[in-house]
C-alpha cells in the first residue's frame, strides 16, 4: 500500500496501484490492470487535478473519449441484438 505504483495481484490479475499528492495538498488515486506504472500514475494525477479548478478542462478533455466509448457500446449492443434468439412456450393442447 506504499503507493509507489508496484505490481501487486487482485485476485488473479496483476494490478498497479499509485497514489499521488498535489502540492497543494489534493490527493489522487489510481488502480491500472497490468503493470503499466506512467499509466496509473497519470491517472492518479489526473483524479487529484479533477478535484480542483481543472475539473472543467478534464471533463472537456475526456468528452471525445466519452463519445468514443458510448459509440462503441452502441455498435456492440446492434451486434448483439442482430442475434438475439426469442425462446417461447406453446401450449400444446395435453397441457391444458
């Protein structure tokens, strides 16, 4: 829990933790699947920055991420839907 972005195993996948803080005191925290440490340290930057005045330009910043993200859902969920099977259940007419 030292924060220092080392590997460490949730469950069964590795994990890299980091946990920053801002000289002014604000605080950021970040969990990456896999060891890629400059990621989850940005991330963790990025989650004390959001706490701040910055959360404007952050929150600008993510929306083409945002977009792209909720696109590809969209497009998941038509692939989906194009095989979705409809079970039902007749009546025969010994059940009744």
């Amino acid at each position: 829990m030292g924060g220092d972005g080392r590997a460490f195993n949730l469950g069964e996948a590795t994990v890299t933790r980091a946990a920053i803080v801002l000289a002014d005191g604000r605080t950021g925290f970040a969990y990456q699947l896999g060891r890629d440490r400059d990621k989850a340290r940005a991330a963790a930057i990025i989650d004390a920055l959001w706490q701040g005045e910055e959360r404007a330009a952050i929150e600008s910043a993510l929306a083409p991420v945002r977009a792209r993200l909720a696109e590809t859902a969209a497009h998941d969920a038509r692939r989906t839907a194009a095989t979705r099977v409809n079970f039902f259940t007749m009546v025969r007419g010994e059940d009744q």
